[in-house]
C-alpha cells in the first residue's frame, strides 16, 4: 500500500511539471487563446482543425453552444440550428467575455494538449487521495496534503478558464504559475513525509538553512516576475507580430530590468549555499543540481535576450525554474530535519 502511494505521489509531481511544460509551450508559441472557450474549444471536446468548421456558413447544421467567427467576431449557437441562405441572428449570441475571434489550428491544438494534461494530472490526483485516505487514522498529514494539492489543482483548472475568459490577463498567469508551485511543495513535503530519509552523513547548519529560505523566497519572487516579463513580450508580439522576435524585448519595462537584476541577487544566495555545503561537509547533494540549474537559468535568459529567443530557450527557462524551486525546497526540508542533527559552527 505505501509503495502504490510513493508511486502515485511521484505520478503527481511529474504530472504537474508535465503542465509546466505544456503551458510554457503554449506561450511560447502564442497559443494561449488558441481555444477562445473552457473547458470545450470552440464548443467542441475534440477542437477543429480547419477554420471552415467554425466559420458560418449556409445549409449547414450546427449544434447547440458550437462557436462560429463570422465578421471578426464569435457567435454562439442558441440550440441546434440548421442555417438557411442568410444569416439568422436571432439563432446565435455574440460571445461576449472577450473579443478575441481568430483561429490557427496549431495553436488551438497546442492549447487542447495543454488541456488534455491537465486532464490526465487530475485523474492521477483523484487516485493519489483515495491512497492517501487510507492513512487518515496513521498520519493524517499524509490524506491533508493529498486533499490540498487537489484542492489547488481544482482552483488551477477555474483559473485556467478564468485565464481564457479575460483574454489572459496578466495578473492571473502570475497567480496561476505560483498556485501551481504551491502544488508541488505540497507534494515534495508529501514525499519528503513518507519516504523516510536513510542517509547519515548529513549534518544540520542554521545559516544554510536560513539561507534556503531565502533561496526558496527569492525564487517564487523571480518566477512570478518572469510570468509579468513574459506578458510584456506577449504584448510586443502582437504588435510587431510573431515573426519580428527582435522587438520583443524592445523598450522594457521596469518588471524586465527587475527580472535580470534579481538574478544576481539569487546566484549570490545560492553559491553562499553551495560554499557552505563545501567548507562544512555538509552532505547535501541536491545543492550540485541547483547551481546547475541557475546556470541553465541565466544561460537562457541571455539567449532570449540577445539571440532573439532560440527554439526551446523559453521553454527551458520556465521548467529550469520550476525544477530549481522544487529543488531548494526539497533541500530546504532535508535542511530542517536531516536524518542526523548534527550542528555545525557558523564561523
């Protein structure tokens, strides 16, 4: 029974990192209306894949809440209706929580799989608290944890609708990307719970601790930032268009200057982590693969800058950050209750 929970656990979190992937993807492709509805797309479950199928036209039958753009704009069919020679109006109503009325069928279907992984995450999530229910009377940290990444993820799937309803609005985005970070910590402290650390040669040290924390503060604050730059080049893109990638940083705002000063702040944090983990022998393997990332990090915030966002750079920096807070606050767990306290001099 707990072997079925590690594995459902671990399900989780790699289904969750699944989305972040599939969501970077989205915006990095400019696919985020991409379904101008939720949950369906365009008013169906399997979306169209050529614009005829949702542009009016005559003699053809549509069913009740399919989506149609007809002068630039979508309507929404009342009940099933079969069109005669001309346009009925009385038979649609104008969609009005946004204006957004365009279809590119890669990116309708770049945001459907995006969907379908949400969907696939959710049932993992469902078997995850049926598990964890059966340690309700042994440890009841086990089934509340489970309870409240689903409960987040339920809130994830009405921000993802809300996402799209306000044309994806920048302050939901941010919101929506730290929900899902409070996800994963929820389920890193469940794994951290039931998979009783058996090394020995770890050793306790207030600063690196506290230094963690820092760490792991710093890193929400640069990510939710990334997610306000991100907007911002969104908004160029539309202007310029998607081919003229070189204005997409063109006349930043404060956020984007903030987003690359902040980063000197978190490598300075994360290298007194990794200098402490050295001097002190400390035994923590974990800090290795956070400085790899934070150098993945700026790597491809540098070629985003200045190489005009090469293929797969934005998607590697929003995973390379999510893996980095996953990181630091496994480690930060480890830190606070290693598997043999044994203190250290600051000095």
């Amino acid at each position: 029974m707990k072997n079925r929970l590690q594995l459902l656990v671990k399900l989780s979190i790699i289904s969750v990192y699944l989305i972040f992937i599939a969501g970077s993807v989205v915006r990095m492709t400019g696919s985020g209306m991409g379904c101008p509805d939720w949950p369906k797309c365009f008013g169906y479950y399997i979306p169209p894949t050529s614009e005829t199928q949702i542009t009016w036209q005559a003699n053809k039958s549509y069913e009740k809440g399919m989506i149609i753009i007809k002068d630039e704009t979508l309507f929404v069919a009342q009940n099933d209706v079969t069109t005669a020679a001309s346009f009925n109006p009385s038979n649609w109503e104008k969609y009005t929580k946004h204006d957004y009325a365009k279809f590119n069928k890669y990116h309708t279907w770049t945001e459907y799989i995006n969907r379908l992984a949400s969907v696939l995450a959710g049932f993992v999530f469902l078997f995850l608290i049926v598990s964890a229910s059966q340690y309700w009377n042994s440890d009841k940290r086990i089934p509340l944890l489970a309870y409240g990444a689903f409960l987040l993820m339920l809130f994830e799937a009405w921000l993802g609708k809300t996402v799209v309803d306000t044309n994806l609005k920048p302050t939901i985005i941010t919101i929506h990307m730290v929900a899902g970070l409070v996800i994963v910590a929820l389920l890193l402290y469940l794994h951290f719970i039931i998979n009783p650390s058996t090394e020995n040669n770890r050793k306790y040290n207030a600063l690196f601790n506290k230094l963690l924390i820092v760490s792991v503060v710093f890193s929400l604050i640069q990510i939710a930032m990334g997610t306000q730059v991100r907007q911002f080049i969104d908004e160029q893109v539309k202007q310029f268009g998607f081919a003229n990638k070189e204005y997409s940083l063109m006349d930043p705002n404060f956020k984007f200057y903030f987003h690359r000063s902040f980063t000197i702040a978190i490598v300075l944090v994360n290298l007194g982590m990794f200098y402490l983990n050295q001097i002190k022998n400390l035994g923590y393997q974990l800090v290795n693969w956070i400085v790899f990332l934070i150098f993945l990090e700026t790597i491809t915030g540098i070629l985003m800058y200045y190489a005009e966002f090469p293929l797969g750079t934005q998607a590697t920096h929003l995973l390379a950050g999510a893996l980095l807070f996953g990181l630091q606050f496994y480690l930060w767990l480890q830190s606070k209750k290693p598997a043999k306290a044994i203190e250290t001099t600051q000095s």
